[in-house]
C-alpha cells in the first residue's frame, strides 16, 4: 500500500472514531438528562434533546409538561415518542388523557386500552389507568386495574383500600365488587379486615357481606372472624353469634353451648365466641393430657415468675337475662401470686361490670370444682358477656406469677326460678 493510501485509510479510520465517540457523547448526554428529567427537572428535557431530538423518553417528558399549556405541541411529542418506542405504555397513557380532554373519547379509550397491554405488570400505569378510568365514570373497568395492582404489590393496599371502602359505602357504587367477589382474589380479606376495622357504619360491613354471602364462594374463615369482630364491637351480640355459629363445622357443633368447648378439646379458633389464648412471655398456655383431666385435653398455663398480664385467657359469651352456676374442675400446682387467679364474668360492653367471680387460686391443690353463681340483667350494655382468667384484685400493673394451673370442664347454666 502507497503511503497515500495508507494516509487516507488512517484519517478515514480516525474520522469514523470520531464519529463513534461523537455519537455515544450525544447519547450519553442526551441519556443524562433524560434520568434528570425523570427525577423532576423541568430543564433537563430540553437539554436531552439538544443532544438528540430523538430521544423518546425525553420527547415523552417534553410532551407531558405542555399539556396544560401547549396541548396541540404536547400531543405531537407525545406522538413521536410513541412512533420511537412503542413499546413504552407511558406517552400512550398521557396521551390519552390528552385526547380525553379535546373529547376525542374512542382514540383515548383505545390508546389507554393499549397502554395497560403494553405494561400490564407496570404499577404506575395500572394506577393512572384506573384514574382515567373513574374520569370516564367506567368504575367496572377502573376496578380491574386496582385489583391488578394489588395483585403485583399487596402493599399498595393503604393507599387502595380507602378508595375501595368509598365505593362500598355508596350503594350506587356497592355492586361494583360483584364480578370480583365471585372469586375472591388473594388480597380480598385484607380489603374486607380494613373495611371491618375502619367504615364508619356498621351497615357498609353488613352490605359488603351480604353481597359476598349471596356468591358461589363461603365467606373465608377471615371474613367470618372480622364480620364478627365488628358486630361485637357495635354490640349486636346476637348477629354476631349467629354469623360465628354459622361458620362452625360438624365437629366443632358438638362442642356448642353457653360456654363454647369448655373441656378445651380443640385447638382455638380465630375471632369471635372461640377460646382466645393470648400470647405473652409470661406464661405458656397450651391444651394438654394429664392424670384426672376429663377428655383428651385439659387446658394447662405454666407461670414463668416474670411481670404478668392481669387479664389472660377468655371467651365472649351471649347469655340471656336471668340467673346462672358457673362451673369448673381445676388443678393448682405451687402457684405463687400475691392476690391469686380467678374466673370471672364480666358484662362485655359498656363499662364491663363483673357479674360474677370464684374464689382466688393460689398455692396447690389436687383436681376439685369449683362454682359461682351470677345474675344477667336485661340492659343493652350486657346484651355479651365476657368469661375470662383474671389475676384478683391485683394493686400492681403487672404482678409477678410463678406456678402452674390445669382447667377443665367449664360450664354455665341458667338457673330455674
């Protein structure tokens, strides 16, 4: 090769390395600012496409930020970012609340429509496309999007969830949730537990119930616990009963009267007229078999010797008015407390009065029975009632106990005047 060839090879080489680095400066830049654009920087979009004026995403940025100013600008930006990348579902979406806006409504529906299959599994487009949604009054079709997001992210259920409880508390809106509730999705009784915990009437509950209850699908052992849960709250103790009682199985039937189990022959249930077997540091409390116990299991507490809960294991109870003989075998091993347990009977609403207690357990004993005797009056803040393992009288918050206790065979029955 001739020197001058070789000459011309050499700067033509050098040229096209010019022109590579030239072009990955231009898209690095352009690339920069479009990042600075995506944080918020109004400038920065401007900058990216000074370096390339065909960068989509800062074409997209360029347009969204002119849509109230320049719509007519905005949409033609928009346009090209989408023709530049369509796969990006983000210029579809603002697009097509732009043209929702100039009331050109089937091109914004279809583009959203396109949008969401784009990035069916993209949070932010799922969101916005639930808001065009409602914008357009579609709240089947807004609905869709919002259960999509919680599917993707359960998190996003504080901030769903108030949207949904709106929804519920409006009866024009209510039926909304029908489609879904055929099927419950695996979100729903958070969704159903926030409303329970949070609406600000009883009846938004009853009627968001009712309308699962009418389904194909039982309400889950969740649904049934938080339903019951509010009607206690509101003191409607018998609607409570009946919706708890109505989700108990075969087994557990036979184990039904005015103190549910109270040989504690099963394992504790969720919610409602169940056992409740508070967790603490303090104590283990479990169901066990030992010598003298009748049945298969006895309810056993071992006190550790540390700072006690004064209220311990209970059960919510729906006597009627009258006079009642509390009952209960029981076994004190070396328990060590200043005041001793017992086992009292409370009114469940209202300023929960005691109705009846037994004698104070302390120290040691073999299996014997013990009673009491109580009355229930006819008043709306005793219409429930609560049975429940008490430290006596206790002058401190949280007595040391040491020692263990077997119960079995609770029982209350009304008495004849």
């Amino acid at each position: 090769m001739s020197g001058t060839r070789r000459l011309v090879f050499s700067l033509l080489i050098a040229a096209m390395g010019l022109l590579v680095a030239w072009r990955v400066l231009v898209t690095g830049m352009s690339d920069h600012y479009t990042r600075q654009a995506s944080l918020g920087d109004r400038q920065a979009a401007d900058a990216a496409l000074l370096w390339n004026a065909a960068q989509p995403r800062a074409l997209y940025f360029k347009g969204r930020s002119l849509m109230e100013s320049d719509p007519e600008e905005a949409e033609a930006l928009l346009r090209r970012s989408i023709a530049l990348n369509p796969g990006d579902a983000d210029p579809m979406e603002s697009l097509a609340r732009l043209l929702l806006q100039t009331d050109r409504v089937p091109q914004a529906d279809r583009l959203m429509e396109l949008a969401v299959e784009r990035m069916p599994a993209n949070k932010g487009v799922r969101l916005r496309a639930a808001d065009y949604w409602v914008a357009r009054g579609q709240l089947d079709r807004a609905l869709v999007n919002w259960a999509a997001v919680l599917e993707l992210d359960g998190a996003q259920g504080k901030r769903i969830y108030p949207l949904f409880m709106r929804l519920a508390e409006n009866p024009s809106t209510l039926g909304v949730f029908r489609g879904l509730m055929q099927s419950p999705p695996s979100w729903w009784d958070d969704f159903f537990a926030y409303l329970a915990a949070n609406a600000r009437r009883l009846e938004t509950v009853v009627n968001v119930a009712t309308l699962r209850h009418a389904t194909e699908t039982p309400l889950s052992a969740r649904e049934r616990a938080v339903l019951v849960e509010r009607l206690q709250k509101d003191q409607q103790w018998p609607e409570a009963y009946l919706v708890w009682i109505n989700g108990l199985d075969q087994k557990q039937r036979r184990y039904l009267g005015s103190v549910f189990d109270g040989g504690f022959e099963l394992p504790p249930g969720e919610g409602g007229f169940f056992w409740h077997f508070p967790e603490h540091k303090s104590w283990v409390m479990r169901r066990k078999h030992t010598y003298g116990g009748e049945g298969e299991r006895s309810l056993h507490i071992l006190y550790k010797g540390e700072p006690t809960p004064v209220n311990q294991v209970y059960q919510y109870l729906l006597l009627g008015k009258g006079k009642y003989l509390f009952q209960l075998r029981l076994r004190v091993d070396r328990l060590r407390i200043p005041t001793g347990l017992r086992w009292v009977v409370r009114c469940a609403g209202g300023d929960q009065r005691i109705l009846g207690a037994m004698s104070p357990l302390v120290g040691a004993s073999d299996w014997e029975m013990q009673q009491f005797s109580f009355d229930v009056p006819d008043s709306r803040d005793c219409r429930g009632q609560m049975l429940r393992l008490e430290i006596s009288d206790s002058g401190a918050e949280r007595p040391v106990v040491e020692g263990e206790v077997w119960f079995d065979r609770i029982s209350i029955r009304k008495l004849a005047r």
